[in-house]
C-alpha cells in the first residue's frame, strides 16, 4: 500500500541533515585554520604562484562589475533639436 501526499515521519521539512551540520561544522574549523596560516603559507610561494593565488582570490574579495547593456541614445533629443 502506498501512502501519497502525507508525510509519515523523518525529519521535519527544512530541518538539515546531521551529518549535513556535523560536516559544515567541520569544514568551517579546516577553512578557519587555512585562513590563520594563510599569511605564513603566501610568504613562502613564489613571485608569480602568488600572483596566481591573488587572481584566484580576488573575485571572493572584490564582486565584478558588471557592464550595463542597452542603448544609450534611443529616444533621446538633442536641445538643439526643438521643434
């Protein structure tokens, strides 16, 4: 027999799994220690791997800009242009 449109046990609807917390938890503990070694580990690359590592990081720092589209001009009249 099959149940349909009820919900018959589990975990609660927008609840994280368990081991969906537990690995998060873990996972910002590992990426907080890069982070504090980070300074060390740079100094030690060289010129161009640290330069690497700044283009690779950048986007994470600074967001992109984006360009506007669309016509700048359409609809527009000049002021010489009465009449």
């Amino acid at each position: 027999m099959v149940m349909q449109g009820k919900k018959t046990g589990g975990r609660v609807a927008g609840m994280p799994n368990k081991i969906t917390i537990e690995l998060r938890k873990t996972l910002k503990g590992i990426i907080a220690a890069e982070l504090d070694a980070l300074p060390a580990t740079f100094e030690q690359l060289q010129p161009k791997e640290r330069l690497e590592l700044m283009i690779k990081l950048l986007p994470f720092a600074m967001p992109k800009v984006d360009s506007i589209g669309g016509s700048y001009d359409a609809g527009w009249r000049s002021l010489d242009d009465e009449g």
